[in-house]
C-alpha cells in the first residue's frame, strides 16, 4: 500500500495532548468529558431541535454550540471535508472555546478496501488531510473516528489492513470503531495502544455475533457511540422502510444508567472522554444527550425551546421554566400536537 509520510511538524497519535503513553491510564490529568450529537444536518429536526422558523444568519453548529461542547462530523464519512466548509464550521462555535469537533474518515478507507489498496490511494489521503488539517490547526480536531462496518470481520488480512490505515493517519488522534464481536479480544486491543490509537464503545443491537457493551480506553482519548437499538431495521435490506428508521429510537433512563457507568469508567481511564449520541431521528440524540451530560455532571442543563415542547420529560432536567407557557400539561404524552 502506498503510504503518505506525515508532515514532520505534526505530533503522533502517542504525543497527541489528547493521548496517554498507551497504557489507557493517565495518572495525572484534567478530566475532560464531552457530549454531543452525530450530525447537524437533518431535515426532520426542524421542529423538534431548531425553531421551525430560523432567524437570518441561523446555522445549526452554533445553535447546538450553545448546548454542547462536540458534535461529530458526519460529512466527512461521504467525502472528504472541504477546507473553506471547516472554516465556517470552526467559526460558527467560537462562541463555545470549550467546543471540539469529532469527525469519521472517508468511508473509502473503511468500506471499500480494494480501492484504498489502488494507486489512487495517496491521491484520496490527500483529499481527506486537506480538510482536517484546517480543523487541527485550529485545536478543533479532537478525534478522527475510523468507523468499520459489520463485515469488517477480524482477520488476518484486515488486521494487516487495518495496522497499515493506523500508521498512514498516525498523526491525528484515531479512534477504531468495529461492531463485529470477533474484534473482541486482547490482541485488539493490544495492537491499538501500540499506537496510542482509541477504542470506540458502543451500544448497538446484540445480533449474532455483534460486538456488546464495553468501556475500554487503549488511549487519552476515550470515545462512546450510541447507536440505538431498532433490532427490526438495524440490518435491514427492506427498501420500503426508510433509512433513518435504522435511528428512530430513545433511549429510557434504565437504559441510560448503565452507560453512565461505563463512560465513567473511561473518564478515569482517559484525559478527554467524547460521547457521541447517533439516534438521530426527530432529535433524539440530542434528548439523550442532554440527559447523560445531567447525569454524569449531576445537574440540570439548558434545553432547546422546540425539543422540550416535544419531550416533556426533558423538563426534570432543564435548568429553566419553558419561554412559553405549553398548551398542555407538562408529563402527559410525549409530544405536543404538532403545529
């Protein structure tokens, strides 16, 4: 495989300020936790997490920086971030200094295998570097989520592949996300410290030999995604049911509880701890999200005006009255009727 040198100038994934020595134990360091959404661009939270009129100059970023401190990239699974849109994103939450963005790598280096093998293969690493590298510079990069499929069994050839993608990135903070339970095993786990490379804890449907619940840290970088569990759709081909039924689901607070745990668990294990919630649909990830930064932090956060009008349960939690008194009374139902 042809493999781009990194830049001299950029630290490794073992020096990153974000990463341990490999151990997954930092002794000493300020704990960082940060929460967020997958995602901003989704039509059907109009409504339910942004106003369904938005003000002149409305971006989502900013909106949802006023509630988090991440939120995932996910654009940049489907191409390679253009360096003038990370910009603007960069810009959008600087009111938030606390804000640090997560994004996952070209789905051509984790879905499609044989082209990354290609010559075309240093010519698509440079389009991805492109659009990172403004994010780094900024100290606004501060994971790079390698998420594989179901598929992505574990073998001697993709543990050969996969060796070979770790090195080529080395120079950013890398997180592995594999969902298949043959990944489950101290080689794994071994081969990731080695190079101060993250793994990925993740709650997803328990189908055949899916990867289960955990809370590892192989890095200074401890990573959580949520994913929901719609056992009906998840590894649906049914192309009547639409797509983002696959993350139509909420969360309940027993549900919750246990991942609570578990992300404690990798808070003191790592220095910077990024949950990520990718129930996406209608604006549950970000109901669940800002459930779990009120139970890990053990206080009420601020809510979303729209979403707490369609999740009245929301109001346990929310730091302050709704700006407007609700046509119903707060508890009953889980919606208001939609305007």
């Amino acid at each position: 495989m042809t493999r781009r040198k990194a830049p001299t100038a950029a630290p490794s994934n073992k020096d990153h300020p974000s990463s341990s020595s490999g151990t997954g134990h930092p002794a000493t360091a300020t704990k960082i936790l940060r929460v967020g959404p997958a995602g901003w661009s989704y039509p059907d939270w109009a409504g339910y997490v942004y106003p369904s009129r938005r003000p002149k100059g409305f971006h989502e970023a900013t909106f949802l920086a006023d509630f988090f401190d991440t939120i995932e990239i996910n654009t940049s699974f489907y191409q390679p971030l253009r360096p003038e849109h990370a910009a603007q994103w960069i810009a959008s939450v600087a009111a938030n200094p606390r804000f640090v963005f997560t994004a996952k790598l070209w789905q051509r280096f984790t879905h499609d295998v044989r082209s990354t093998t290609s010559g075309s293969a240093a010519a698509d690493e440079r389009e991805v570097r492109v659009g990172f590298d403004v994010l780094r510079a900024a100290n606004k990069l501060g994971a790079v989520l390698l998420q594989f499929p179901f598929s992505f069994h574990r073998t001697e050839e993709t543990v050969a592949y996969l060796s070979s993608l770790l090195k080529r990135f080395a120079d950013y903070p890398l997180v592995v996300e594999v969902r298949h339970g043959s990944w489950d095993s101290p080689e794994t786990l071994q081969l990731l410290q080695a190079g101060g490379v993250s793994f990925c804890n993740i709650d997803q449907p328990i189908i055949g030999r899916s990867l289960g619940p955990s809370a590892k840290a192989t890095s200074g970088v401890g990573y959580v995604r949520l994913h929901g569990r719609r056992y009906d759709t998840w590894f649906s081909d049914d192309e009547a049911i639409p797509a983002h039924e696959r993350y139509n689901y909420l969360y309940n607070a027993e549900e919750l509880a246990p991942w609570a745990t578990r992300i404690r668990k990798v808070t003191e294990r790592a220095r910077e701890t990024f949950v990520i919630t990718n129930n996406h649909f209608q604006g549950k990830a970000v109901v669940n999200a800002l459930q779990l930064i009120s139970i890990l932090k053990g206080s009420k956060v601020k809510v979303p005006e729209p979403l707490r009008r369609h999740f009245p349960q929301l109001e346990e939690i929310a730091d302050s009255p709704p700006a407007e008194p609700t046509l119903f009374p707060i508890g009953r139902g889980g919606k208001d009727e939609k305007k």
